[in-house]
C-alpha cells in the first residue's frame, strides 16, 4: 500500500481519497451502493423544486403529481439514510485497514525503537490521527462530493428558471471557493501547527508520568509545570488560530448565499407579474446551494485536519524497515545458526570481529560474553532483530533476517512479557487451541502452578505491561509461550531463573526434553555453564565453542571471567545464621537482579522461595488489604534484605514487595540456603535437590522422589541417593528416605534450621 505524500500547499477537495485508495481497493460493491445512493439524493433535490413550481403554477394539480412528490421525498429519505450509513461504513473499514498497515509496518520500522518518535507520538499516529483521516473520508464522501455537486446542479437550474439570481448565485460561488482556497491555504499550515502542539502537550503528560520519580526526586516539578503551561498557552494559541480561519469559512459560505437571497427578493418586490411559483422554486434552489455552501467550512476543516494526518501518518508508512530483509538467493546449506563474517559491538565497547562460527545443533549450547556485557544483544543480532554491521548471521544456509527463515527463529529476551491480557489468551497466542489443563501441564514444568491462584486464575487480564506478575514470572511465561510454540530454534536471554544453578536445572532439563534444532541460553553462573552440552564464549578474538570443562583449560579469558563473576559485592549473610566455613560458598549462589521503578519483585501470597538482599535502590514493602488497597509498609535501602526468613512447606508472601527505583539486589534461593544449613554446597544440582524436596515435602520413598522430581533422570536420582546415604547426609528407615540434619551451625540459627526440617 504504497503512496506518495501529499504536498501541503495543494491540498485540494479530494486529497483524502487519493490518499486512502489503497485502503479501500476491496470496497468496490459498497461504495457503488454509496455512490448510486447519494446520486439519487442529489437528482431528488433537483426534482423535487420543480414539482414544486408546477404544482403551484398549475393551481391545482392531480394526484398522482401530489403522489409523485411525496414518493420523491420518500426516496430521497431513503436514500440519504443509506448514503450516510455507507460512508460511515466506508471510513470505518478503511480506517481500520489503516490502522493494520500502521500497527505492521510499526513493528518492521524503526518507530519500534521510538527512532524519530517519541513514545506519545507513535501512539497519537494509530489513534487520534487515523480518526481525523476517517472523519474526513467520511465527510468527503457523504457531504463534500455531494454538497459540491448540489452545488453546481442548483446554479444550472437556478439560471435556468432565474437567470438574474443563477448569475448572481454563481458569481457569489465562485467568489466564495476563491476564498475558501485562500483561507484553506493558511488553515492547513495553521491545522499542522496545531496539531504539533497538541502532541507535545500529550508528550509532556507521558514524559511526567513515567518520569515521576525523577521529577520528585530533583525537586523538578515546578520546571517540568512551567514547561506544560508554555505547551498548552501554546497549544490555545494555535486553537484560536484554527477558530479565526473556521469562521472566515463560515462567514463566506453565508455571504454568498444572502447574495443570492437579496437578488430574489429584489426581483419579487421590482415585478408585476405574479411570480410566486418561480420565486418558490428559486428560493427551493437556493436553499440547496446554501446548504452545499455550508457544508464545505466543516469539510474543508476536516480534510484539511485529515491531510496533516496523513503526513504524519506518513513517517511511519513510508519510513524504512528496521531490519534490512536481503535478497538472498542463497541455497539451502549448513543446517543450524552460522555467523560469518560477522563484526559486533557491544555498548561497553567490547568488539568482535569477522566472526565465523558454526553453532552445533541437537544440544543446549551456553552463550558467555564478557564482564560487563549483556548477552542480551548478541542474541537478538542472531534471531534476526538486528541488522549486522558486516556480515551475514545464517539459519539452515539462508539469512535468519528472511521472512521465511526469521518464524523459525525464536528468542526469549530477558525484557518480560508485558501485555494486558490473560494467561490462556498470552498462551493461545501461539496455540489457539490450547486447554486449560494443558496450560496448567505446561505452567507447572516452568514453575507457575501458582498462576492459578491469584485473582481470575488462568482467564482474568494481568494488567498493563502483566503489571500484576513479578518480573521473574513474566520471564518464565514467555519462555512457556516460546516452548509451546516448538520453534526450530529457540535463543533464551539472562533470565532470573537460569542465573541461580539450583533453579536453572529443572529448566534445563525441560529445554533438552524439546529437543530443539538450536539451543542457546544465557549463561551466568559457573555450575550452570558445566551442566548445559556446549559453551559458546564471546570474546576480543571472537567466539570460542568447547565444554564449560575445555575451555577452563584453554582459555584463559574464560578462567579470568569466573573468577571475576565470584567477586560478589558485600552481602551480609550472618542473617541466615549459617556457620563461617559455608557462608564463603553461599556467595556463589548469589544471583544479581535489576529491577526498574515500580516493578513488582514479589506479590503477596505468592511461594517464598528466595531471600533479596539491596545493593542499590530503595524497595516499597506493603501489605494488600480485602478491597485490593495497599498499605506501605516500610522502605528498605540499600544493606537490608527482603523476603520471609520462614521457608517452611507451602509458606506464602506476607508482603508485597515494589522497586521505587532502578534496584539492583542479590538473591539467594531457599534450595542454596537449605544446602548450606545441612552443608551440602559442594553436591551436585540433583543431590541438592533431592534433599531439598526431603526438606520440603518430608520422607519418602525412592519411588515417591522419583514422581517428585519428575524432569531428572531415574538412574541420576539413584546415583545420587546413594551418595548421600554413602555419605550420612541421608539415612534409610526401612524403604523411607529422610534427611540427616547438621546441627554445625551459627549460634542463633537453631530455630531456622528447626522451620526448614519441616518443609
């Protein structure tokens, strides 16, 4: 649906419908019916006044003349009623098929990143602006046309039966649309102006409402009000303009019809002759030339509004695609993700060039960048979302930016879901005919069984951006939605889950289950990099692929980064009561994560499965009444640690827990803080874990852990169990495993080391 732009200072009568032709290609039969309707009406209005000066020149006509015009006056009802219907439906499609174009190529263009638009403005562009252009669709199709051809079918009878008053009507006409093209001239540029300040003022209301924590912080507020009131002075200033030029219009239509007007009633009183019947007829006429007149200020006016629409709508329309789709005519080749020859910065500065390496196939592979970086932004080069700056990134031999390559590219960034909609609705995005019990199948394997239990479960609206999740759980609802869509590649980005070893496995494993053609997943920790297939480690020279355990050996960049990442910022752990010679191994199960202001860290009633303890940041800790109202609480800065201490079974969130700021905290899960208590911090991940689910759900047999653990392979379980039991960390009373609690521990910790034995 290409066009060219309209240029402002031709705006003409017709510009909207030259412009909105290729919206309204698939409309033929509609706007015929429209068409042919309002053509009726116009030859009804130019009947019906010569019935009218028959019948009273006659004196007394028949009745079927009588029949004739009331028929006629029947069908021109009719027929307007379908007229204006069918315009409104006309502009109505078209403006919705506007609206589509709009939203498509917004998400192909840069307007996505806001490049050139602020926020505010991308959004007035599918909104107040496509209103405009459909109020003047409407306009020019059921009065503009219209009223310019009653118009000019008025003065040819009108100088028929009157020659005087037709000339004079005609000469009154034409004065008028030579200053409606001078006056509609300036309105255009006035219209524009006034538009530009109607988007700023609504820019101001955007910028304060999501700058608001900087506007109190910096005691801003009164700069950022002084600033609104020039906006809006402004924005009046241009509205008094727009009024000014609307009323000239105004003025010049009702001129030129009480020229009309007054050239008939001088000719009435000036005659002896019994005029009546033309007198009537002309008046009849001249009444359908005044109202044409009439007409044409507000159309003018919402035409006018709708051409400056349509040059901003154009920014987005005719701007460039964001990604570079190439014309490829590459064959199909090396099966899986190949980057050749590829340079890529990082925004710290990191560099790496000419890049050409296969990623292996059939595995999970570990994406490590260096400190400092955020993978984030390589993964999104390879799924297509970026264009490189040299070289290709490939899929299956084809450029992954192809559009028929690109659909088979997935990636789970660690920017959270954000759509005010339903759980179901988010998952039947990518499965419409998903069950309910299928989504609670699906929801269980990433850890959001809980979903179920807030307010409307499953089928209520999470609010604007899915404000009512934590960020942490809208990750793990994207990556439920991208591994229900079976894609046959999917890239998953930092998230929280796969940051903490403990928590990462479980996932793991799941991802491995799918048995996805290319895997790659942001890698974090050191315990996480040894249990996934491969490593892809990038770095000045490139990109390294071995084992977590060859590259340890090799590379020494690789060594270097680990030993970077495990000098964590002071975290006073002394809380958790865990004697000194396991508290240095709990640093290494700290996981960082960043919030920004007013996301929710936790919701009351949710599972108390961490401990937060503030690096940066202030968080708002409340509490949320029957009615749904919140009470602060407390503040907590920077050295404080959030979340219940009481990880018993089935504990839930007292409090709700809210960024003020941008927070940085460090996190430490309650399956790290039960293996340092019984001191099993040196286990492997499935050790870890069985002895954490002991803790939690108590005893059981080998086959009842087996049911719990249900993503870890039997022989592992079997293989650790005897480990622990070799080891006295678990003991057997007849066929029930149970836990052997260590009692080494800090004073003071008793009675937590007392709650976790009964999880």
């Amino acid at each position: 649906m290409n066009h060219a732009p309209l240029a402002m200072k031709r705006a003409g009568f017709f510009p909207i419908i030259r412009w909105a032709r290729p919206y309204l290609r698939d409309m033929k039969l509609l706007l015929t019916v429209t068409i042919a309707a309002t053509v009726i009406v116009l030859i009804c209005q130019a009947v019906i006044p010569l019935k009218v000066e028959h019948l009273l020149h006659e004196g007394e006509g028949p009745i079927n003349e009588i029949y004739t015009l009331v028929a006629l006056i029947v069908l021109q009802l009719i027929a307007t009623y379908v007229s204006h219907r069918g315009g409104h439906h006309v502009a109505t499609l078209a403006s919705t098929a506007l609206r589509n174009a709009i939203f498509e190529k917004m998400l192909k263009g840069k307007a996505l990143r806001q490049d050139g638009l602020v926020r505010s403005s991308v959004v007035s562009r599918h909104t107040s602006d496509v209103d405009r252009i459909s109020e003047a669709l409407e306009k020019t199709i059921v009065e503009g046309a219209p009223a310019l051809v009653r118009i000019a079918q008025s003065l040819i009878i009108l100088t028929w039966i009157e020659p005087t008053t037709g000339i004079a009507m005609t000469i009154a006409a034409g004065a008028f649309l030579i200053l409606r093209s001078i006056i509609g001239r300036s309105m255009l540029v006035v219209d524009r102006d006034r538009l530009d300040a109607s988007s700023r003022v609504g820019e101001t209301v955007d910028e304060s409402i999501t700058a608001a924590h900087v506007l109190a912080g910096l005691h801003l507020g009164t700069w950022q009000r002084t600033r609104f009131r020039k906006m809006t002075n402004r924005l009046a200033a241009k509205t008094e303009l727009q009024g000014i030029k609307i009323a000239q219009l105004v003025v010049s239509a009702n001129a030129a019809g009480l020229v009309g007007l007054t050239v008939v009633l001088i000719n009435a009183l000036g005659s002896d002759e019994n005029t009546l019947a033309i007198v009537a007829a002309s008046l009849l006429y001249i009444e359908g030339v005044v109202k044409g007149l009439e007409v044409l200020p507000a159309w003018v006016r919402a035409v006018q509004q709708g051409v400056v629409s349509t040059r901003r709508v154009d920014m987005i329309l005719l701007g460039k695609d964001r990604i570079e789709v190439p014309h490829s005519e590459d064959a199909p080749g090396n099966l899986g993700l190949e980057v050749s020859d590829v340079t890529f910065e990082f925004e710290s500065g990191v560099t790496l060039s000419d890049i050409n390496v296969k990623i292996p196939t059939d595995c999970i592979v570990g994406l490590v960048t260096p400190p400092g970086t955020e993978p984030d932004a390589l993964l999104s080069l390879l799924s297509g979302d970026e264009n490189p700056v040299v070289g290709r990134v490939l899929f299956d031999g084809l450029d992954v930016r192809m559009p028929g390559v690109n659909p088979n590219v997935w990636y789970v960034p660690v920017e959270s879901v954000a759509f005010n909609a339903s759980v179901l609705e988010q998952l039947s995005a990518v499965k419409p005919d998903i069950t309910t019990a299928n989504s609670l199948d699906l929801l269980a394997k990433v850890g959001l069984t809980h979903l179920l239990e807030i307010d409307g479960g499953l089928h209520d609206r999470l609010g604007p951006g899915s404000s009512r999740l934590s960020r942490a759980e809208r990750q793990r609802l994207s990556l439920a939605i991208a591994l229900l869509a079976k894609p046959e590649a999917l890239l998953i980005g930092s998230l929280f889950a796969l940051n903490d070893a403990d928590t990462a496995l479980p996932l793991i494993n799941l991802i491995r289950d799918a048995h996805f053609k290319t895997t790659i997943m942001c890698i974090r920790h050191p315990e996480v990099a040894a249990s996934v297939d491969i490593i892809a480690f990038a770095h000045q020279g490139g990109i390294s692929i071995g084992t977590h355990k060859d590259l340890l050996a090799k590379e020494p960049a690789y060594t270097q980064l680990w030993e970077q990442r495990l000098n964590f910022e002071e975290v006073d752990l002394s809380v958790l009561g865990i004697s000194e010679e396991n508290i240095e191994g709990l640093q290494t199960r700290l996981v960082t994560e960043r919030y920004s202001a007013g996301d929710a860290i936790y919701r009351q009633g949710e599972a108390a499965d961490r401990i937060y303890f503030t690096i940066a940041g202030r968080i708002e800790i409340s509490t949320t009444n029957l009615d749904g109202s919140n009470n602060r609480v407390a503040v907590m800065g920077p050295g404080n640690h959030i979340g219940d201490l009481r990880l018993t079974t089935g504990e839930r969130r007292a409090e709700n827990a809210t960024a003020l700021d941008d927070c940085v905290l460090r996190s430490l899960s309650r399956e790290a803080i039960s293996a340092g208590l019984t001191g099993l911090l040196d286990r492997t991940p499935t050790e870890r874990r069985i002895v954490t689910a002991l803790l939690r759900d108590g005893s059981c047999n080998a086959e009842e852990l087996k049911q719990r653990l249900s993503d870890v392979d039997a022989e592992q379980i079997d293989s650790a169990i005897a480990l622990l039991t070799n080891d006295g960390a678990l003991r057997v009373s007849g066929d029930q495993l149970a836990v052997v609690q260590k009692r080494s521990v800090k004073a003071g910790s008793r009675d937590l080391l007392d709650r976790l034995g009964d999880f």
